[in-house]
C-alpha cells in the first residue's frame, strides 16, 4: 500500500501525500484540534512575525534555513500542506510513521536546490496555505495572485492566526518565520494583517537568478517527470509550487506569451513583475517600507557575519543564540557557482537584461549580465 519509487531530493514516505484515509485525517481532526487547544494556543501573541521575501533562486531559503534554526523561531514544515487544518495532530502522526520507518526524518538535499539539506519538519512556504484566502496559485480562473490591503477575508484570517498559533505551540516557539517569494505580490495585506511584522527582502543579480530558476525547473521535471507516483505526490498531495508554470501577476497574460517565446523570457518577466509590485508597495505604504530590510545575496555570500548580524538585529533577535548560529553559518555559506550560459542560454541574455531592467534598476544592477 505504501510501495513508492525512491526520488531524488523527496524524504521516503512522500507518496503519503496522497493517500485518501491521510488526508480524511486532517479534515476529520481539524475542528476537534482546534477546540481542544484553543485554550493553550489563542493565548499565544503572534508577535513581531518574520517574513523572508525575495524571487525565486535568491538565497530565500538559505536565510530561512539560518533564521529559522533559532530556538525561538517556529515556522510552517515542509508536510504542513498536508495537514494544514490539524497541525499538531499531523506533527505527532509524522512521528509515528517515522517511528513505523514509513517516513525518512533524515536530512537529505533539498528537491529545488541540492546544496541544502532538508527534512520533513524543516521550514516550508506552504503556499497552499496561503492559497485558501481565494488567490489560488493553483486555481485556473485566478490570474493574478496580487493582494492589497483592501483584501479581505475573515474566515482565513481566523484560520490562519489559529495555525500559525498552533505551530508555535507544538514546536513551543515564540516567534513565527515563514519565507516565501510570493509574498513580494501579498506584501500589503501581510502588513496589515500583522502590523508590527519585520520583513527581510532578498535579492540576487537577477540575471544570475533567472538563469539559475531557470535551471532548476529543467532539474525538477527531469527528476519528476518519469515517476507518475511522484508528479501527483509533489503537485496535488505536498501542493509543492517547484513545477507550476509561472507565478500569477498582474501582466500574468503576458509573462505566458514570452514563456512561449521561450522559457528564460517568461521567467525574467516574471521576476520584473513580482519585483516592480513589491517596490510599489513599498513607495506608496511608508509604514510598511520602515519594517524592511533589504540585504543581497551577494552581500550575504561575501560576508555573512555582518549582514547576519543586521538581520538578527532587525528582527530583534539578537542574542547569543544568534551569534552561534551566524559563526556557524558563516563557515557554511558559499557563493552559488556562476551560472555559465549555454550557446542555447546566452542566446536570450540580452532579451532578459532588458526585461529585468526596470525592477533591476532600484537594487542597483542595472546594465549588468550576470
């Protein structure tokens, strides 16, 4: 019943994801759970929430992975798509099925970017998550995922706030993380669901990043495609966002027309537009703008320890802790290897520079080719 080919860069147990009686469980335990603990868990304050934010391939999760391994940071886990509505009652069963040998904890390379390690508990964006207020990545009539300070939807609000206070409450953390390059078209409404929100956005030469993005899409689907199992486990079950097309902007239309043209083009427009929104945002929301902070990857490669340090300074979680796992990250992290073009690539790097160019302008690479 749990047969599963064994896929690169995916923990043993994957093809959980998708089995029927699993995912009753977190219908069927999610009003119990959330009755049960709201006494313990609406009385945790959603204090001060960090949101790593930045394009695709920019050194998002490797802050994630740095920030979230503090010890009072929690965050949402790589399974918690799975059992969103029931949180600690799929932490604990987890367990179990690790216990049983069903599921591997080990840290293995990430799917999307083998230079990190990750296990099923590690920090996750979940967009599906953040899909169930209506914006849906994986919805076809949705065509632009921007949400503004306008939007409004209570019924997910309250949800929301009640799972992220559950997780907190079962990794018995303070302080809630969640790193996700989406959140560049959400910033806004993020902001105005949590006002005292700290939010560390990350850029890399985009040219670099675009090939980079580019790259790692031709990597998953290789790996994917051949295994039926594993694309519905990766897309339906895990509601992993890796494999999906393009992210949905407001020119959305016309980041699928250059995708056709050819795939690095859809890209490069899509890290434009995801950009250009956050940067409206930005100018037009002066309060949001003061709980900012911009670093590059470049920057964060080069010297980890002082940008580390003006990160955890940001986010007010400056302590010895903090230094340890800077020290610590400090010997760890390398510059990515420069994306060398192919002739096929190198072809379309001048048709990206002129699309990156007006978002590329305000972090400061303009006129640059990787």
């Amino acid at each position: 019943m749990f047969s599963e080919q064994a896929i690169e860069g995916i923990p043993r147990g994957y093809s959980l994801a998708t089995h029927r009686r699993l995912l009753q469980l977190n219908q069927v335990a999610a009003w119990p759970e959330r009755i049960v603990l709201t006494p313990w868990a609406g009385r945790i304050p959603i204090d001060r929430p960090i949101f790593v934010v930045g394009p695709f391939r920019s050194g998002t999760t490797a802050l994630e992975q740095i920030l979230s391994s503090h010890p009072t940071v929690g965050v949402f886990w790589f399974y918690t798509n799975v059992a969103y509505l029931a949180p600690v009652v799929g932490y604990y069963f987890l367990h179990l099925l690790s216990r049983l040998g069903l599921v591997d904890m080990q840290p293995q390379p990430y799917l999307h970017n083998p230079r990190l390690a990750f296990t099923p508990l590690s920090a996750f964006e979940c967009e599906w998550v953040w899909s169930q207020a209506g914006k849906d990545l994986w919805d076809p009539h949705c065509t632009d995922l921007t949400t503004g300070a306008d939007f409004l939807n209570p019924e997910f609000e309250r949800m929301l706030r009640s799972i992220i206070q559950r997780h907190l409450l079962v990794q018995g953390r303070r302080r809630f993380l969640n790193k996700n390059p989406i959140h560049l078209l959400r910033l806004e409404y993020l902001h105005k669901l949590f006002p005292d929100a700290r939010f560390v956005y990350i850029v890399r030469d985009p040219v670099e990043t675009v090939l980079s993005h580019y790259r790692m899409v031709q990597r998953i689907a290789a790996i994917i495609q051949p295994h039926p199992q594993a694309r519905l486990a990766v897309e339906s079950g895990l509601h992993l966002d890796v494999l999906t097309p393009r992210i949905k902007t407001q020119q959305y239309a016309e980041t699928l027309a250059l995708e056709q043209i050819h795939p690095l083009l859809g890209i490069a427009h899509q890290w434009r537009m995801m950009n250009l929104t956050a940067q409206a945002s930005l100018r037009t929301n002066q309060a949001l703008g003061r709980q900012v902070l911009q670093i590059t990857y470049e920057a964060l490669s080069r010297d980890p320890a002082t940008v580390l340090a003006q990160v955890w300074q940001f986010v007010e979680l400056e302590d010895t802790a903090a230094a340890a796992i800077t020290t610590h990250a400090a010997g760890q992290l390398t510059p990515a290897p420069r994306a060398r073009p192919t002739v096929e690539e190198a072809r379309w790097l001048q048709a990206v520079q002129e699309i990156v160019a007006p978002a590329a302008a305000y972090f400061g690479y303009a006129g640059k080719i990787g």
